[in-house]
C-alpha cells in the first residue's frame, strides 16, 4: 500500500451510518478484574456484544488524556466513542472501550506522566512523560488479556485503535503485540501536546516502538486541532515510516473537528471502510461475518 498522505474531498466522502436493529446488544459498563504491576484492580469496560453472542470481529479502542491534566474531576467523567461504535456494530463487529486506571470508573490511581506537583499539568519531562505512557501500556496489555478471553471476542480478528493518547498507545502496543493484533487505527494520535518543547521528542520515541508491527496501520489527523497541528502529526508519521513502519497518513479539513474527529464518522468512515477491506475485514454496513 503506497505511503501517502490525502486531503480528503467532500464528494469521496458520503457514507450511511445507520445501525441495524438487533445488530448488536444495548452498550454496557462493565467492571473487568485485571492485576497490573502487581496490582489487583477492575477496569471499567465500555462493552457493545454481539447480539447473537458469536465470536465477532473486535475492536478494542482506547482513550485519550484529560487536556491540560489540571481538573482531577476529569479524571472519573464516564468514557465513550459512540459514534465510533456505532460505526463498527454497523459492519458486525463488537467494540470494548477500556479506561485505564484512575480514569472512568476505573479503580487505581490515575498517574499517566505528571510532574511531581499534579496541578501543574503533565510532564513535559521526557523521563517523567515516558514512564507515564510506559503504564498506560501495561494497562492496556492487562485490559487486552482480559478482552480477548472474552467469548464474544474472535481473538484473530482484534484491531486496537484510539483517540489522542489512546491512537499512540495504539501504535506502540501493536509494535511489541503484533501477534495479537491485525489491525492498528490512529486518531489524531500523540502523547504530549505540541506546546510541550519535548513534545517531538516524546511522541516520536513511542511512535517509534509501534514501527515493529508488520502489518498496515492507518493515521486520521484533523487540521486545527489544538494539541497536534497537521506538521506535528506529519513529523510523527515520518519517524514512524522511517523506522520501518508502514501505513498511511490522511488530513481531514478543519471543519470536521480537529482533535475531535472520531465524532465525525461521516468523514473518515470511506477510509476506515477501505483500511478495513484491505485486512480482509467486515467493511460494509450490515455485514456480520466475513472469515
């Protein structure tokens, strides 16, 4: 698959998005034991199940940071992507949304790269930064253990994806867990924010990591986006592709969310739904099963 990166025009990029009745039961919280770092917690899990309860297609897709990292009340607001659900219950698969520790319903302490002082926001200290992404990654690598025992979950047909710091752990999970994953999908993805001067630094050492996943991995930024401006993100991606990954990158225009765009499945689902068939992937609404 060539490399590039697309300005996306408005006639390529019409989709319906409707769910079909009983595709998929009524989303639920679910809390799920895992132990990390020795540490016996429940992680709340944003769940929509199959309807029929058959092992499916599943993507599994993480969470982002809360901002600027200085209102501990955001710590515990409820997680969800429902339009991104909706998404792909339309196509047959089953969606889990896990929230790592501290964060959602999630027990533990949420401790994702702060500076020594909490209210003074995250790290921008690439020591302190790291180690944070370092336990969003063993979160993850518990909360994907514990998905993929689940007797909905098609485990050879699992694709990771995420939001802002949940699309760079994404990558960087696939690179060191590329036997658990066939497929890996970024939106507007980045560890530290550009007003960070080590931001670069930071975001390209864990984009890096995910350069060891073999397979296609697809990246969704959307311009005027606050925290990953467009030439932030193409840096990014560059590091990734010469560390030997492979993917490709697409701008969506400012208009469609910026930081935000996975609200807008009417502009990136034609390239989701390509990405998707290129796996070999359920791609089409109302399609629930393809082996």
């Amino acid at each position: 698959m060539p490399q590039t990166s697309h300005r996306l025009g408005a006639a390529a990029l019409l989709l319906a998005l409707a769910v079909p009745a009983g595709s998929a039961r009524a989303q639920e919280s679910r809390m799920v034991p895992v132990t990390v770092d020795g540490e016996h917690v429940r992680l709340e899990m944003r769940v929509y199940e199959p309807a029929n309860g058959a092992p499916a297609p599943t993507l599994v897709f993480n969470h982002g940071s809360t901002g600027w990292g200085t209102d501990p009340a955001s710590f515990t607001r409820p997680l969800d992507f429902p339009e991104v659900a909706r998404f792909f219950v339309a196509r047959g698969w089953a969606v889990v949304i896990p929230a790592r520790r501290g964060r959602g319903g999630s027990e533990g302490r949420y401790d994702e790269g702060f500076w020594p002082n909490r209210a003074l926001d995250y790290a921008c200290d690439p020591a302190l930064s790291v180690a944070g992404a370092d336990r969003a990654l063993r979160d993850i690598e518990a909360a994907m253990d514990a998905i993929v025992a689940m007797p909905f979950v098609d485990r050879a047909r699992v694709v990771i994806g995420g939001q802002s710091r949940g699309g760079v752990l994404s990558v960087a999970y696939a690179g060191g867990h590329a036997p658990q994953v066939r497929g890996v999908i970024n939106f507007v993805g980045g560890w530290n924010g550009s007003r960070c001067q080590h931001a670069e630094t930071i975001n390209q050492s864990l984009f890096v990591r995910g350069a060891r996943y073999p397979g296609e991995t697809l990246w969704l930024y959307g311009d005027d986006d606050a925290f990953y401006p467009l030439s932030h993100g193409r840096a990014n991606f560059a590091a990734f592709q010469n560390a030997g990954g492979r993917g490709s990158f697409h701008e969506l225009p400012p208009e469609f969310g910026g930081h935000y765009i996975w609200r807008r499945p009417d502009r990136w689902g034609p390239l989701v739904e390509s990405y998707l068939k290129q796996l070999g992937r359920p791609s089409a609404a109302n399609q629930t099963s393809a082996r």
